[in-house]
C-alpha cells in the first residue's frame, strides 16, 4: 500500500488434587527426543537451533510444531489459530531472531495460492515483525512489513464528545453529515476541531493519544483513499476499542455496540464493492466505563490479500464531503475470522470437528478477548467432547479459558497423555504456580526438572540448555523466597542466551528483588540495547539511573530513543524530570509544551507540567496546570487533591499534620537503640477526612528506618489497595533518604488486579504498587499517599466508621492518628490504653466549612511481643475505633435500610427451592437441603471493597452467576429459606482471625464476614464452607462476635456458639496381624464434625482420594502401603465420614533400647510438641480447631511365642483442657488397646500456658506407655 506523506492484552480444588496424580506418571516415563520435521515442510532456517543464540530447545520445538501445522495444506483456519500460538514460543528469542522467524513464515505462508486464513495468519505474522522491528529501532523495516498489510496509516480525529451511558453513540452530531472544517463544534469539555493524528508504530490509529477524556465519550477518525480499479469484492477488516460505526462515501457499512471490545487486528470483516477512484472512510469511536480509544483498519480483497490502493492524506478531502447519513451500504457478505472458522468448524461431520473447533475457539479469545458473551468457552466444551484425548487440544483448550480452576485439569490431563514433551510439563508447572494457595512447590520443582531434563535432551546437539522451564523454576524459586537460588539458575543461562530479553529480564527482575541496584542498572542497559525502541525497556533504564541519581546518563537513554520513535509521548515526562534533575528546567518546560501541541489533551503530559511547577516553587503556575488537566478529567480526583494542596485558601486537609523532609533523619543511636529489629518507625500516622455524607479521604505517612538486608526487602515496595470505581489513590510523596543524606524521589507505580478469576469481570480490586527499587541497610524511606472515596452513589447516609492500630510488631517511635469531620457530625471513639497517649479536640475550618479536629498521637511505643498461633490483630496491638453509631440498634438498621432491596426472589430461586425442598416435609430438612445446595452450588469470591463491601449483590444475581461473596451467599440462602417458609436471618460476624475487640463504639468497620441465622433451631451457617454441613460451623466462626440483623433492622448481639469435644470425633479402629511379616491391618476411619470436613475436602476427587488416604496413613504408620480401601461415606455433609482400608506394614513394632514393644495408639502421639513446643509466651495461644475427641483402637494380633512382658496401667485424668483414657487388655493372643483423649478447649490464656503444657506432657506420658513383648514359649 502506498501512503502520501502525512501528519506523522468445586474445580480449584479437584485441579489441585488431580495434580498429586501425575507424579509417579511424570517422572517414571524416560526421556525422548523430539520428532525430526516431516521432510515434505519447507525449511526455515530461522527456526533451526543454534548455540550462542536466544533460541531455547523447548520453545523451539514448540514454534516447529506450530510452524509444521500452519505449512500443511489442509490447515484451514488452524494456519491463523497457530500464528497466535507461535507469539508465546517466540517470545523467549532476542527480537531480531523473533522478526526473521514471523517474515520468513509469512512469506512462506503467502507462497501459492493460499486461502483466506492462511493469509490472514500471514497478516498477523508481518505485523508481529512490525512490531519487533520497531523495538530494533529498525524504522524503514516496521513501516514496510506495515505497508504490506495494507493497514491504514493516515488519519484525523475529531472529539470528544459527551456519551454518558452510550446515549450519544445512535444520537447524530453535526459531524454526521458534511465535512465542514471551519466549524468549531460543541465538544465534551469545549469547541472542537479535526486534528491530524500521528499513527501509532504499529498502524494502531491512537485516538486516545489526540482525544481527551476518553472514558463515557465518543470521537470521529476520517481517512482518506484511492483505489486505482473496481474491485468487486473488497474487505474492510477492522479492530477497533469498544463500540463503532463506520461510514463507506457516506453510508454506514458496518457497526458493533459492544463497549467492551478490545482493538485486534482483523476483528471484524465487512464486504464491500470499491469503485475506482477516492473514498471516504469515517468512524465513529464509543467508550462507556473504558477509556481507551483507537482502531486498525485496512483493505484487503475477498481472499485476505491486501489491496493496492494509495492512502492519502485526509486533510484533503474535498469540503462539503458527505461523511455520515442514515443510507446504508450494500455489503457482500465477507465473514470475520471468528465467524467464519466457527462456521466452517460446524459444516464438517462431527467426527472431524475437535481440531477445527478448538482453532475457532483459539481466534474467538484472541480477537475478541473481552467479549461479555464468551462464545470461546462453548467452542472449548463443544471440541473437547470429542477431542478430549488429544494432548494439544487440551492443551490448546486451557488458552481459551480464563480461570486457573478450569485452567488446571485441562494442562493436567495433557500433561498425563504427553509425558515427554517438555513445553506441557512446563506449562503444567507454570500452571500449579500460578494456583493461589497451592502448596505444592516440591511437586512443580519436580515437573520441571523433568522437562529440564527432556529440554537439554532436545538441545544436545547444539549444547542448548533448556531455557524454558528453567527461567519457570527460577520464577518459582525466586516467589517461594529463595531468590539467591532463581539467580544463580537464570545467571547461567546467560553464556548461552545472551540476546534473550525474556531471560535478560528475569535477570533484572531478580536483581531487583535482591536488592542488587548496580546489577539491575546493568541488566537493563542489556535490554535498552538489545531493543533500542522499546518504550518499556528504555524507560525502565532510565527510571533506574535516575533513582541512582544518574539524570545525565538517564537522558542519552531518553534521546536514544526519541531519535527512533520521534512521534512517542511515553517518554517525554520522563526526559523533562531527568532535564530538572540536571537543573535544565526551562528546557523540560519547553519539552512539555512541544509536546503538548502535538498532543494537547494528553493528561500525563499536562501532569507533569504541573508536577514541573510545583518542584519549581511555581505554585501558581502549578495550580493552573492542574486546573487545565481538570478540564479534560474533571472527575480525576488526584488532580482536584493537588490543587487542594497548593491554593492557601483550600489547603489539603492533611497539610498541618504531614511531617516535613526532616523527619526522615534518624536518631544517630538509632541501630542500637533498636538492635534486633529489621526496621522500625520514624513515624506511623493517618489522617481522615470525613464529609457529612460520610465519604471519606484517608492521608497515610509512613516513614521508616530500614536497618538490614531483609528490612530493604521489604520496605523497597508498598501496596495499596483500593476499588477503582469507588476509590482513587494519589500518591503524594514517596522519598528515600540514604545514608550519606542523599535523597531520591524517583520511584515507580503499577496497578494490579488483586483478584483473579471470573469474579473479575464483576468485581474490581486492584492495588497499587509503589516501588522504590533497591534499598540498603541505613536507609529511610517514606510513603504518603491518598486514598480517596469518590462514588457518587451515596450509600453511606452519614455513616462513617474506622479502626487503626497504633502498635506494630516494631517499635514505633511516633504514631498519630487525626480525624477531620464536619462540626455537625457526632463521632464515637474508643482511644487505645496507651501510657502517655496525648489526646486533643479543637475546632477548624476546611473548605470553608466548620469541623472538628480529633488527634491522638503517642511517641516512644516499644515493639510488642508475638508468637505463633496468637490471636488475632485487635487483641495483640492497641487501636483507636471510631463510629457515627454508638449502639447496635442504629448499626442494625443501616445495614438493613443498605441491603434489603438486595433480597428478591424470583422465578429461577423459587424453581429451584422447590427442587431442592421436593419431597421433604420436615423444616430441619429443608435447612439441610438448601444450605447443602448454596455450598455445593455456589463458589466462593471474596469482595471486600467498596459499597460492595458492605452491600451483597441481589440475590437474583448471585443465583444467575453461581458465585459471589459471603454477604451473597448468605442473603441467598436466607431468601431461599424464606420461599420454603423458614425465617433467617443475615448475620454480621466478626471472624477468629482479627481477635476479639471492644463492642462500643458499635462500627461496621470490625466485621470481616456475614453468615446466616435460622431462629427456629438457633443455628448459624456460613455459605462459603464448602465441606461443611449444617451442624459443622467452622472454626474461624465459633466463639466470635456475631450481630444478628433481623428483617426491619433489629439485632441481637450474641457470641456465636464453641463446639463440645463430643461434637468434633476421629475415631480410627486397627486390627493389626501381626503374624504376618509384614503386618496386615484392617482399618476403619469414622470422622463427624470439624474433621469430617477435613477428610470432605481431602477425598472430594474421587479418581485421587485413594492416593490421598495412602499418603496419610503412610505419613501417620511410616512404611505402610495401602492394599485396598472403601470409601463408605465421603460427600454427605450431614453424615460422618467413613473409611475403611486394608494396610501392608507401617511399622507397628518398635525397638526401644534393646526391647521391643508395641504403642496403645500403633504409633507415638506427642500432643506437647503439636500445640506447646514454646517454654514460655507472651500472647494467648489460638489452637488451629474447635475442641474434639480422638479415639485409637488398636486389635493385636500377636505373633507366634510372642507376648507382653507385663501389662501396663490403665490410666485416665482430666483437667480444664481436657481429659483422656487409656486401657490395655488382653485376651489369648490378642491385645486391645485403647487411647481416648479430649482437647476441651479452643484458647489458652498466656498466664496458664505453663499448665497446659504439664498437662500435655501428664497426657503424653500416659498415652505412649509402651507394651514391652517377650519371647518364648
């Protein structure tokens, strides 16, 4: 294409379980090499492997396969799905390698004739190129394999325009018509114009770039072309950010109202029949919530080839032109490649369809990833109804699904059907890592040294270790605290992949989190070389040398790259603070306004401008700034907080209190003063801001000494959290101060999803993360941020609560908590009991408006004392609780008034209560079987922010979705008790693990969970236990303060009920023969209660639980090896659990001294090493369960001549904690022992912990009294 010159991305657990399985499968298959390539593919030399070079044999085994199956004829549209599949095997080679590889394969795909989906794929494979070929800085290379896709790469934009709830996408502006120029039109935030816009590097039209605000607006992109002949059958293939229409000479020729689409090349399709000569394409660009606008577009012929028409530029289309009307275009037809590969996957016989499904599955995900309707999961299910069995369409199939509980079982049952191939072993481990809560880190060692070992097999003959699954070891290393280990993994990978920016950095990374500043400088100077026009790579250099006060060297960086990427606005703030580091301030000033004339909308840019000012003393000149980016973001908070700060007549809030740069001066003595610690606090405060309608803004400062290595890794980052649309965080200072005096404000900021998983297409929970880079021992740093409500849905009514703590596990030489609210407001406040806390209450003035100013403030608080297993938070260090409400009543009705247009009922609830209740007569029943169904039905996602912190989702919703949080458990299962005719009740609980805490002030604030009530039977149950039934409330329930909420807002505050011994049993019956060498024992496992659940959720997978109970009984008889076993009774929650097994050895006799001798229990239980090992505490001690009884009956079968020397006592006694018995008989040759023991309690007080432990140590000796035998006759 030629261009005029012009304006220049219940299954958790099963998941887990299955994973155990595939051990002895995994590591018991031998090595193999891979298959050679089939002699009838063309050869690539880029894809050959090579020593010295960042090619790992791993992945390229992978991008072979890949490349094998887009070469054979009969491809279809798996040519396209395995182009998208390649990116990841290319990723790990250097850059320059990486472009060979996508043109030689491109070219090699467009040889022939080739169908539409091989070219297609070959489209995707230059723009890759494209795209590496920038990062080279190789320009003229980019914009050539750009031209030969025919992507458009002139345009101008005109915008934005209001479109608060897409009301403005089908209402016409007056730039639907004819193109007028000298008209100013009315836009969102003032009079706009066309502006030419300079495309993007990657032929990605950037209309965000030119067009501010972006989020809830719409704007207008116009280009302009020229076909030299009629082309009958043209294509206009599109990808464009969220909703929009598009305009052919004046008719619409195509449109999509999806707010949620994601830009991706090809998209979408429309048929189209161009004439000869110039044409006019106008788009019409809509966002909702998401702000991010911009398209590529492009024509091609019928086939995918891409048309020979010239571009020109849009500024010259002809005045009075018609750009829009409501006449349509006649189109012919053409299909999108997600239509048109599932389609084709439908037309074949079923028998043939798996492959082909799976492709369009692959598409569906990858052009339109965030699609509300999906349609990729039901091509998944549909494929792999036939094509389960297929290694790389399970494979395959675990791309297409977003959750790591879906992800799981597919790379699992791949892994299992492809044990020698080292890229599925890798991805199994990469897999279980990314699992939350796993636990499973020797078993992903274990899988990967197995793909190690296949990897270096495949790379013998170029003496290539395997690059892959050691970089995935070294990330899993390096996340389980052994970072010293991941480097000197990746390290010496270097010799043999030094062009790698993948392994490069992993390096960086590594060096980073050691806290080695000098090694991730160097690292990063590696990458900025390796990709001279990467933004990402040259800013993060930059970003380093500037922290290492290195702003000169941080500029050539900068220059470097602007020379390549001339039209790029990233990093233009960053060369303006290198410039003011240098002293060159008017030079970054006038850097910033360059650019902004080029871009004069763009937010960041208008930010740091005033950013420049203020560093100035300029704050005049500062404030008109941010008032000037308020205009294009008038809801940005952090803006509207900076000019808060700097007008005297509205100072932020937090002004009087926030400590001054001095403050980060640490006392001389300080190292001695605080020996022991690995940091401590210079200073710890909050200040809060409340409105009258009880929105708040917090102001946290935080600035602390860091005195070892382990105290720089931890301090070296901070992370905020907040909900993003409820809450805004601003950070206002984030400074390091080194040991010389020195001080760096460079810092770095990312926000991350929080949450993973379904969930978060519903809920947003983020955080951010603040990074400081390397710290050292000496060092002081500080964070001061905001973090501010700004919804406008005013759900508070006034209400406002807090909880804060003063004390840490760190002395503190100076806390200080302050709370602003207007005069009118009544606060309740429960100081914390702190020797010379000082306390004051004045009077103020904010924004013009009277309030009241409570400070508590305390200095020189030493460093309290835990222990493990202590109680929770509130009951180990010392707080301040604040309220507007002061009794439970007004609480109550709140959070009734808050929730109960939540608790509907609708045709869906009542169809399935009546399924759930059919039959059952009885209420108790109905309990049991709607509480049964929540848990099993219904996952568990936990939202804790925003007003959905406090609010559940209706409950239609929680029943549509099948998942939610525990208020939407909970107000599910109380609705679906109601249909049944049974009152409930929600339930605001307090949960074991944040401690006990006072009941006055009444807040909100100290609730952590909701479960529900049922008064007929004084019962609670908690709707996220998944194992547990109706009588089985779990432990972290029990004890606890609890508010029942009554319907109308009434309460009851109650301490929710602690389990008797009797109601928690393990009873486990032995008959060992031990005439047989080894002994065989039959067993039986009874378990009810809090260990029933424990044994629920451990045999849930029903193909793994025999593998679960031989690793038990191995873990508790070692040498033991289970022979058979019946699970009588595992899923129920309202029965026991039970077990029965047969057992091979186990070691039941045990030599003592010169003796042997056999135990009551078949093993030794030593209860003082399980729950006291501690000689002395000083906090509480929390046992992990409710109180319970274990019960061990063991049958001897003795062995021939073979019997007790003498019979030991039986014993029993008892005390507060508890109580046991043990009994010994003897009958003939067979000897039943007997060993009975209560724990009677959940807590143990501090002051009688020496007690318990003589009691456990009274208890151990009388259960483990041994039975000495004798031989003879």
């Amino acid at each position: 294409m030629r261009h005029q010159p012009s304006d220049p991305s219940t299954r958790r657990q099963r998941a887990l379980l299955s994973v155990a399985a595939l051990l002895v499968a995994l590591l018991s298959a031998q090595p193999t090499t891979a298959a050679p390539a089939s002699s009838d593919t063309p050869t690539l030399p880029e894809l050959s492997a090579a020593p010295k070079a960042a090619r790992g044999p791993v992945a390229m085994a992978r991008a072979r396969a890949l490349r094998d199956a887009m070469l054979q004829p009969d491809a279809g549209w798996g040519a396209l799905a395995n182009a998208y599949q390649l990116d990841e095997a290319l990723s790990l080679l250097a850059p320059s390698e990486a472009l060979q590889v996508n043109l030689s394969l491109a070219d090699a795909l467009a040889e022939g004739d080739p169908d539409v989906a091989r070219l297609l794929a070959a489209a995707h494979l230059r723009h890759r190129a494209a795209i590496y070929a920038r990062q080279l800085g190789d320009r003229a290379r980019s914009d050539a394999a750009l031209d030969q896709l025919g992507l458009i790469r002139s345009w101008q934009v005109l915008g934005p325009f209001e479109n608060s709830n897409m009301s403005g996408f089908d209402a016409p502006t007056p730039a639907e018509g004819k193109l007028n120029r000298a008209a100013r039109l009315k836009g969102k935030v003032g009079p706009v114009s066309w502006n030419s816009l300079a495309f993007y590097s990657t032929g990605y039209a950037w209309i965000s770039g030119a067009v501010n605000p972006t989020r809830s607006s719409l704007a207008y992109a116009l280009a302009y072309v020229e076909v030299p002949k009629t082309v009958k059958e043209a294509v206009l293939r599109v990808g464009a950010d969220g909703a929009y229409k598009v305009w052919l000479d004046g008719k619409l020729l195509g449109a999509t109202s999806a707010t949620e689409r994601a830009a991706r090349l090809d998209s979408d399709a429309y048929g189209v029949r161009l004439g000869r000569g110039r044409h006019v394409l106008l788009f019409k660009v809509a966002t909702e919530n998401r702000g991010r606008m911009g398209l590529y577009a492009r024509l091609t012929d019928a086939s995918g080839k891409p048309l020979d028409v010239t571009v020109l530029d849009p500024a010259t289309v002809p005045e009075g032109t018609l750009l829009a009307s409501a006449a349509t275009e006649k189109t012919t037809g053409a299909a999108a490649p997600p239509e048109a590969s599932r389609a084709d996957a439908r037309a074949l016989d079923p028998e043939k369809r798996a492959r082909p499904l799976m492709n369009a599955a692959i598409i569906a995900r990858q052009l339109r990833p965030t699609d509300p309707t999906a349609v990729w999961r039901d091509l998944t299910a549909e494929s792999l109804r036939t094509g389960a069995s297929d290694p790389s369409i399970l494979l395959d199939a675990a791309t297409t699904v977003t959750t790591h509980w879906d992800r799981m079982p597919l790379v699992s049952r791949a892994a299992e059907l492809g044990v020698n191939d080292p890229w599925v072993l890798t991805r199994l481990a990469m897999e279980m890592d990314a699992g939350i809560g796993i636990g499973h880190d020797p078993l992903v060692f274990q899988i990967l040294d197995k793909a190690i070992l296949l990897g270096d097999a495949l790379g013998k003959s170029t003496g290539s270790p395997a690059l892959m699954p050691r970089l995935q070891k070294a990330t899993v290393l390096a996340r389980s605290g052994q970072a010293h280990l991941a480097m000197e993994t990746v390290e010496r990978l270097q010799e043999f992949y030094p062009r790698s920016t993948t392994l490069l950095s992993s390096v960086r990374d590594l060096h980073e989190q050691l806290g080695q500043p000098l090694g991730a400088m160097t690292t990063s100077k590696q990458l900025a070389s390796l990709s001279q026009a990467d933004p990402n790579q040259a800013a993060n250099y930059a970003r380093l040398l500037m922290r290492a006060a290195q702003p000169a060297e941080a500029l050539v960086v900068l220059d470097r790259y602007l020379a390549l990427e001339s039209d790029a606005l990233t990093p233009v703030a960053l060369k303006a603070h290198a410039l003011h580091q240098l002293k060159r301030s008017d030079e970054a000033l006038a850097l910033l306004d360059e650019a902004l004339k080029r871009s004069p909308a763009e937010v960041s840019l208008l930010q740091a401008r005033a950013q420049l000012f203020e560093q100035l003393d300029r704050d005049d000149d500062a404030v008109k700034a941010y008032e000037l980016a308020l205009t294009v973001q008038p809801e940005n908070r952090a803006l509207l907080e900076r000019v808060r700060a700097l007008k005297p007549r509205v100072a932020s809030y937090e002004a009087p209190y926030r400590w001054p740069r001095e403050k980060m001066t640490p006392d001389p003595d300080a190292a001695r003063a605080h020996a022991g610690m690995d940091y401590y606090y210079i200073g710890n405060q909050q200040v809060i801001h409340v409105s009258p309608s009880g929105q708040s803004s917090s102001f946290t400062q935080e600035v602390i000494h860091v005195l070892t290595d382990e105290g720089a890794r931890i301090w070296r980052g901070e992370r905020i959290y907040y909900s993003p649309d409820e809450e805004r965080v601003e950070i206002v200072s984030v400074r390091v101060r080194k040991a010389d005096g020195t001080i760096s404000e460079s810092y770095s900021r990312n926000d991350y999803n929080a949450f993973e998983g379904p969930g978060n297409l519903y809920y947003q929970r983020r955080y951010a993360y603040i990074d400081v880079g390397g710290l050292e021992p000496g060092d002081v740093v500080e964070y001061a941020y905001r973090v501010n409500e700004i919804s406008d849905e005013n759900y508070r009514e006034g209400y406002f609560g807090d909880l804060w703590y003063f004390e840490s596990g760190v002395d503190v030489e100076h806390a200080r908590y302050v709370l602003l609210t207007p005069k009118e407001m009544t606060i309740h406040m429960r100081p914390p009991a702190l020797k010379g806390l000082a306390s004051n209450t004045s009077d103020t003035t904010l924004q013009g408006r009277p309030h009241t100013a409570r400070v508590l403030e305390a200095k020189g608080l030493s460093r309290v004392r835990t222990d493990r297993d202590q109680p929770g938070r509130s009951e180990v260090y010392d707080y301040v609780l604040v309220s507007t409400y002061k009794t439970w009543d007004e609480v109550g009705l709140w959070w009734w008034n808050l929730i109960k247009d939540q608790l509907i009922v609708d045709a869906e609830i009542k169809k399935v209560v009546a399924e759930v209740t059919r039959g059952l007569t009885n209420d108790m029943d109905k309990v049991k079987a709607i509480h049964n169904w929540v848990v099993k039905n219904t996952r568990y996602v936990g939202i804790e922010f925003g007003v959905h912190g406090w609010k559940p989702y209706r409950t239609t919703l929680a029943m549509q979705r099948r998942f939610g949080d525990c208020k939407d458990k909970a107000s599910l299962t109380k609705v679906m008790l109601e249909t049944a005719g049974i009152e409930a009740n929600m339930v605001l609980i307090r949960t074991r693990r944040l401690g006990n805490i006072t009941q006055s002030p009444a807040s909100l604030a100290i609730f952590d969970h909701a479960i529900s009530y049922v008064p007929k039977f004084d019962l609670f149950l908690d709707g996220t236990a998944e194992f547990s039934g109706t009588s089985n409330l779990p432990a972290g329930d029990q004890g606890q303060l609890a508010v029942i909420v009554k319907n109308g807002g009434g309460v009851r505050v109650v301490k929710t009920p602690v389990d008797e011994p009797k109601h928690n049993t393990h009873i486990r019956v032995l008959k060992v023969d031990l005439r047989n060498e080894p002994a065989i024992t039959q067993g039986e496992l009874t378990a009810t209660g809090s260990d029933a659940v424990y044994y629920r959720r451990k045999f849930d997978n029903k193909d793994k639980r025999t593998e679960e109970l031989a690793t038990m009984l191995a873990r508790t008889f070692p040498g033991a090896s289970l022979l058979d076993s019946k699970f009588i009774e595992t899923s129920d929650l309202e029965r026991p659990v039970q077990v029965q097994f047969t057992l091979q050895g186990g070691g039941f006799i045990k030599q003592i001294g010169d003796k042997l001798a056999l135990f009551p229990a078949g093993r030794e239980i030593r209860l003082l090493g399980r729950f006291a090992p501690q000689a002395s505490r000083d906090q509480d001690l929390m046992l992990s369960a409710p109180p319970y009884t274990i019960r061990e009956t063991v049958r001897y079968q003795m062995p021939d001549k073979t019997s007790p020397a003498a019979m030991p006592r039986n014993l029993s006694g008892s005390s507060r904690f508890g109580s046991y018995n043990v009994r010994y008989v003897l009958t003939g040759d067979v000897l039943e022992t007997e060993v009975e023991f209560q724990i009677a309690t959940n807590r143990v007080d501090r002051k009688n912990y020496g007690d318990f432990r003589a009691w456990l140590q009274e208890m151990d000796r009388a259960i483990n009294q041994p039975v000495v035998l004798q031989s003879g006759e």
